[in-house]
C-alpha cells in the first residue's frame, strides 16, 4: 500500500489496521469453527468407531488401552458414568464396574496375608486367574483404570509406587518416605535387615527399627528368626514373587 | 511345588518367615491357620496319628529353605489344633499329640460303615481285623491307631451300636456290632 503524507496518511494506516484486525479476527473464527467441526467429525467417527470395534474393544486389552488414549484425546471418558452413550454402546462400564468388585475381593482375601499391600502384577495374575474363560484378557492398564474408579468409593484404594514396582493399597494405611524406602530396599532380595537399612539409608538404628516395627505391626511386614547367621529378616510379601505366597490356590 | 514325598506342599511353606512364629496379631492369626491345615492335611495323607515334638517331623523343617520350627512354633499351632478338637495332648508335657485329623465322631461313623459294606451288621470281627485284615485293606481304617480306634469304639458303645469283648489276649480283642 502506497504511504501517503498527512492525515489522509494516517487515516488510512488506521483503516488498514482495522481491516487487518478484522481479517485477524475471521481467520480466528474460522480457524475455531473449523476445529469444532474437526473435534465434531471426529467425535462422530470415534463413535462410528466404537460401535463397529465393539468386539474388540472388549477382548483386546491393547487395543482398549488404545482407545482409551484415543478418547483422551477428545475429552471423551467412556467411563464417566455407568449410563449414557458410551457405556451402553459399550457395556465398558459394566466391564470395569465387574473388575473393580472382583479387584476389591481379592484385595480383601489377600489383606491377612500382606497387610493390605499388593503388587499390581500379582494382582492381575490373581484376577486373570480368577476370570480364566472369561470374555478376554485384563491387562494391567484395565486394572489401574478400574482402581482409578475405586478411589470415588473412597476405599482408601491408591496405587502407589516403589521403585520400579506399583503397588496396591486397599487398607487406609499411609505409607510415609521412610517406609517406601524400605519397601524399595525390600524389592532386591524381598526382605531387609536392620543393619541393611542403617547402611544402605544412612538412618540411625532408631529409625530404622521404627520404621521397620510399624510396617511389621500394619501387618505389611513378617519377621524371620531361622536364618543361621541369626539376623532377623523383615520380609515384605507385598514384594515377594508371586510363588513365595499362598492363597492363590484357594483364590 | 515342592513335595514331601509324595505330598504336594502349599507355598507358604516356602517363604521362611512363616517358620517363625509372628508377634502380631492378625500375622499370627493368620500362620496358624495355614499350619493347622497343612498338619491336618500332611497327616491325613500320610496316616500319621502321633506327633512327637522332639522328634524330628519332616513337616516342621524345610531343608530347601533352610528353615525349622522352633518348639515354640511347635506347640502353638499343634495348641491351636487342640482347641479346636482336632488333636489332644497325650501327656502333661505336651510333648507328644495326637491328631485327629478325624474327629473321633468321624472314625465312629467309619466304622459304622465299615460294619455296613461288611455285612457285620449283627456281626463279630476283631480289633486285629479291623486295623490290619483284608476286609479294611483300602480304607481309612487300616492302620489305625489303637488309641483312636478304641476312643471310637467307646463312643459306639455307649450309643449301644456296638460291644467290646475281650479276647484271650489284646490280639483277640473282639467287638459285636448291633446297628
């Protein structure tokens, strides 16, 4: 555009601007009527989707994990209510609500054994177990999604970390720092001594007894007296190796 | 699984704090559960009756493990089966138990059915016959322990199901059912 001297000059700049302002604004409109007619199609073929994979949605726990992700994408949650669209067309509700209750059983059987504490893989192996013929395989993602439901229950139901491990709580009791340690240390061998923990931790003898009679008296802990170098052992079923444990039998 | 012979041992038999004896609570509540089972079982399959404490019971050693009870251990879970009516002291010492991995109103109902599938009904057999003859060879009875045998036997004779006779020596110790 030409630049021209004066007020004429300027009152053109201006004019101009404005028309740029404008231009700016419907490109921003058109940009934003044209994601939401994306998101639009897009939520319609996420449902095209959904009711012609049904099948495999249900069997396949990648592919559900996969379509779990998708529907993240855009702010769809098939679970948020057991009613509705989603969960109808998918009866996924009802697969997680089944889940949580048997996830809640085991938890429950277990309690006497571990102290309210399980490893995430154990479970899993424990449900899989329990389901056998059952209308497809439940993956670990399945077992984090129908805790993740657990916890509007207010169970007390959290899935923690230790280490590389994840666990599941299902008793109120809070773990604190110094007892993840523990349980992190607990992971090589699935029990440490006091003097382990005094060494590998730098803590004081005081701390770690502690540390260590609270997690026996939670019932998350066992103690064993027959080694023959005399040193008692604190075990952690929560980290044991599935085989070390019993029950599973009887599960 | 590991195996004691034959005998197919449950997992927590290999997890060395169950070899010592839990001070809480609810742990302990809950490992003496496990070994009174396991006992029952053990002793079941293998027709023992007596466990003797200072005896070496390959139950109560786990030489993978390298675990053993302690006679602490010992006495508590054979204890716990004693309050619950399925073992008995069989001295002050509680150093010898004896299961009853049947009960003895058990043994009596056995032997009732043994008497039945015999056609003893009204029939005589002796002691000798029953624990060690052909006729029981097979069933639960063979082999039974002598103190066990005659505490059911008691218990059938009061209900006037049968009568004891004695014979001219312990060998000839017969019974006379009446079902």
């Amino acid at each position: 555009m030409r630049r021209r001297p004066g007020i004429g000059g300027l009152q053109t700049a201006a004019a101009a601007r404005d028309q740029y302002k404008k231009l700016g604004e419907n490109v921003a409109k058109t940009r934003t009527d044209m994601m939401r007619e994306q998101l639009s199609t897009f939520r319609s073929q996420l449902e095209d989707f959904a009711r012609k994979h049904k099948n495999d949605i249900r069997k396949n726990p990648a592919f559900r994990s996969q379509f779990h992700e998708m529907c993240a994408k855009v702010g769809v949650d098939p679970l948020a209510s057991n009613k509705g669209f989603w969960a109808e067309l998918l009866g996924i509700g009802d697969f997680y609500y089944e889940l949580g209750v048997q996830i809640v059983d085991i938890c429950l059987a277990t309690r006497p054994l571990n102290g309210g504490l399980i490893n995430l893989q154990e479970l899993c192996q424990l449900l899989r177990q329990r389901r056998k013929s059952d209308r497809g395989v439940v993956s670990e993602d399945d077992c984090l999604r129908a805790i993740s439901k657990l916890k509007v229950l207010g169970s007390g139901f959290e899935v923690i970390s230790v280490g590389k491990k994840k666990l599941v709580r299902s008793v109120p009791t809070e773990l604190n720092k110094d007892h993840n340690e523990i349980l992190e240390l607990a992971q090589g061998q699935g029990f440490v001594t006091v003097d382990e923990v005094e060494r590998r931790l730098s803590w004081t003898s005081g701390r770690a007894i502690d540390a260590l009679d609270t997690l026996l008296d939670e019932g998350l802990a066992m103690i064993d007296d027959g080694h023959k170098d005399g040193k008692r052992r604190y075990w952690f079923p929560c980290v044991s190796p599935i085989s070390s444990l019993t029950g599973i039998d009887s599960l | 699984m590991q195996k004691l012979g034959e005998f197919k041992l449950p997992h927590f038999f290999n997890y060395p704090p169950y070899f010592t004896l839990q001070p809480v609570r609810d742990t302990r509540e809950k490992q003496i559960q496990l070994w009174k089972e396991l006992i029952l079982d053990y002793c079941k399959i293998q027709k023992l009756f007596v466990i003797a404490l200072e005896e070496e019971f390959p139950l109560f050693t786990n030489t993978v493990t390298e675990r053993s009870l302690t006679n602490e251990a010992r006495e508590a879970f054979l204890s716990a089966l004693v309050s619950e009516g399925r073992a008995e002291w069989m001295d002050k010492g509680h150093r010898k138990c004896l299961i009853l991995w049947h009960r003895i109103q058990d043994w009596a109902d056995i032997l009732l059915q043994f008497a039945k599938d015999n056609g003893l009904e009204d029939g005589v057999v002796t002691i000798e016959e029953i624990r060690f003859g052909t006729e029981s060879q097979g069933t639960e009875l063979h082999g039974i322990d002598r103190t066990i045998l005659n505490r059911a036997l008691k218990l059938l004779e009061q209900k006037g199901k049968l009568v004891v006779f004695k014979g001219t020596s312990t060998d000839d110790e017969g019974i006379k059912f009446s079902v």
